[in-house]
C-alpha cells in the first residue's frame, strides 16, 4: 500500500502561539569567545577581587552588579560588542558580611535599576538606589519601606517581567517609582503569579495574575 502522507498540524499562528524564534549562529559552528572585560576596562577598582551577576536586561542593553568584599556597583553593557553603556554607579562600601548577603537589584522598565539593602537593624529605615540605565545617573538615595526579603515583611519587592512589582499581604501590588516609593495600586490578596525565567522560552509576558 501507498506511504500515508501525515497530515499537518495547526500552526502557531493558528494557535495563537508565538513564533519560533530562530538561532542567528548554525549549530554546526563552534562557540568562541567574543569580548572579554576586567575591573579597569569597566573603570572599577582593579585588584578588588570583583564577582558579577547580571540584574537583567533589555534587548541587547546588559545591567550589571559587580560587587566585592568592600564595596559594590552598577554598570551597563551592550552584549554585542561589550560597549560601555555608562560610567559604573558606584553605591558604596560593604559594611560587613551581612550587608552584602541583605542586598539586592532589580529592573524597573527599561530606564531604571533598583538596588536595596534590608538594614539589620529594625529600628532604621532599609536603604534603596535608584540609577537612570540610560544615563548612569543617580535617580534617588535614600530610606525606604520596600523590603526584598520575605521574611522581613511589606512591601515585599519582587521582579515581574522587565519590571518591579511590591507586594502587600491582604492588601494587594504597588507600582515602584523613581524614588523607590508605591505608585500605582491593584487591590487584592498581595500574592502574584508569574512565569519564572527559567519557564519561558518566548519573550517575558507584562502580565501576572493576582
């Protein structure tokens, strides 16, 4: 008898499923590396024993963390070529251990960073940086009553998307602003659901669930 001819599936356009997205390099060619960069190519102190992670991204726009056991900062990188995006945002020296393991950044959009630190002393307000990602700019300093950990309490700060979101428990979620302050509020129970990075494989949604 004749091969049977399979017949094709609905598309992801039909699906109402986005497109596939194709890889710009073929997987035949072996990766190399591409641009490389130390402490003083970023102008950071060299010999300071610097760990980078990365704070997130838009588009080819990298924002850093580079923080050693003294002091830490914020800069930025195009991917593609290594170019500076601006001077590093130098946010000041590490007190102790405990202060570098109570602090965070996050993405605010794709004009702003958001950087905090939980004081270990409850009785003081924790800290927050804001920095312009365009321009490196030092948007705000000062007090804050955003939290990024859990255990601590509310507004508990939580990335969504290219954007961050503060959450208060039976309350409902707060836009942050420029100055590290609640703007924007949806009432509700304070507890939001978002796809984690590592779950998506298609460009991060703007939308969560509350």
């Amino acid at each position: 008898s004749p091969p049977v001819t399979p017949t094709p599936g609905p598309s992801a356009a039909e699906l109402g499923l986005p497109e596939q997205f194709l890889l710009d390099t073929p997987l035949r060619r072996k990766p190399v590396p591409g641009w490389t960069h130390n402490p003083v190519d970023l102008g950071l102190r060299p010999g300071a024993g610097i760990r980078y992670s990365l704070i997130g991204n838009d588009g080819d726009r990298g924002i850093f963390l580079a923080n050693s056991t003294r002091e830490w900062w914020v800069f930025g990188v195009d991917v593609t070529d290594g170019r500076s995006l601006f001077e590093p945002v130098w946010l000041g020296p590490h007190e102790n251990a405990e202060a570098i393991m109570a602090s965070a950044c996050f993405l605010n959009g794709p004009t702003m960073a958001l950087c905090l630190r939980d004081d270990a002393d409850a009785e003081r307000p924790d800290h927050a940086w804001v920095i312009d990602t365009r321009t490196g700019r030092l948007l705000y300093e000062g007090a804050t009553d955003l939290t990024w950990r859990r255990d601590v309490g509310d507004p508990y700060v939580k990335q969504v998307g290219e954007y961050v979101v503060a959450t208060v428990d039976g309350v409902g979620v707060y836009g942050v602003g420029p100055r590290a302050e609640l703007t924007w509020h949806v009432p509700g129970t304070g507890s939001v659901d978002y796809p984690r990075d590592d779950e998506l494989d298609v460009v991060a949604p703007v939308v969560a669930a509350q």
